[in-house]
C-alpha cells in the first residue's frame, strides 16, 4: 500500500483520472431537449479530477455555468453501488446538492465556498451550478463505492433546478 500526497492549486497534481463530459454525453439527462439541440454539443458542462488511494478516492470537479433552456449546469448524478456515503467541500461557487432515495424522497443543500456537506448511502446524488462563475469542489469516497448511473436514469430525478426571474428554483416534474 503506497502513502501519498497530492496537491490541490487549480485542479488536483497529480490525478490518476480525469472524466470530461459534454453536453453531448449528457443528452438523457438534460430536461430541454429542443434548447439542447440547438447548443455546441462540444461544450464542457464539468471535468473531474480524481486522485485514487487503496481503499479511499478524492476528486475535485469543476462544473462551469451555463443552461440548457433555464435548467442550469450540473453533474448527471448516480447512486453508489455500495452502501455508503460521500462527503463534498465546496471550495468556490454556489451550486445545489440534489439527493434523492431510493423511496424518492428529495433533499438539497446549499454549497458555497467553505459548505462541507453528508450525502447518506442509498442516495442518489448531483451537483448543480446555480451562479454565473465555476462551482468547484471536492468530494470524498471509498474506493468501492462505485458509480451507478443505470437505477436513477430510469428513475430520474423527481426535480429540476432551473432559473425563474434570475434566481433558482426547485421544481418537481
Ligand atoms: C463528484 C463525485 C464523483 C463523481 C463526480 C461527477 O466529484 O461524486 O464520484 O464522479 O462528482 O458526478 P457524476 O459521476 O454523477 O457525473
Ligand atoms: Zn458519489
């Protein structure tokens, strides 16, 4: 077992994993189809940059501004395919933690810069950018918890957060 360090200026040096998704790898999940079609499908909505240990995985995110129709930016979520959960530190920007159980019940938190925040296991977890400048942050994680997509895009999420008379709102669907 190997012991450490990493550091955190712009992004996390060095990283062991770097994901970048489009909005053309995010077509499921935003909830304007016809606005997102008449976007660059090569625009980055967020990178992660993972820094990976034995049993314990940090990653940073950077989720840029931006909409598709008034839904704002965010991160396409998942649940973990273990049971466990998931610390966030936010470090700038405002965004909102949407979670959601497996019985559907939603929850969301604020994130700002210095919001340290709990996603419980059984969880379903996304990020959204709600402000005009980048929302990053990091999050924490076992190395087993993996990432389940497949259960909340056939469930989907029960809201959107979109922007009305230019603030946010949570909206059921
Ligand atoms: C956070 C963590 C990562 C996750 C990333 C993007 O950094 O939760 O595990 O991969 O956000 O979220 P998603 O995988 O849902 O696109
Ligand atoms: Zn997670």
């Amino acid at each position: 077992m190997e012991a450490r360090t990493a550091r955190l200026e712009d992004i996390i040096s060095p990283f062991d994993s770097k994901i970048v998704r489009k909005l053309r790898d995010m077509r499921e999940i935003f909830y304007f189809k016809d606005e997102l079609n008449n976007l660059d499908q090569n625009k980055i909505v967020y990178e992660v940059y993972e820094f990976k240990n034995n049993d314990l995985n940090l990653s940073l995110t950077l989720l840029y501004p931006g909409k598709v129709g008034n839904e704002y930016f965010m991160t396409k979520g998942h649940y973990h395919e273990k049971e466990v959960g998931e610390i966030y530190y936010c470090i700038k920007g405002r965004g909102l933690l949407v979670m959601q159980s497996r019985k559907g019940e939603v929850n969301y938190l604020e994130l700002e810069k210095g919001t340290i925040a709990y996603v419980p296991p059984n969880y379903a977890h996304r990020v959204v950018n709600i402000s005009d400048e980048v929302l990053s942050f990091l999050a924490f994680y076992t190395s087993d918890a993996g990432h389940d997509y497949k259960s909340i895009e056939k469930e989907g999420f029960k809201v959107i957060v979109i922007e009305v008379d230019g603030k946010p709102e949570v909206k059921f669907i």
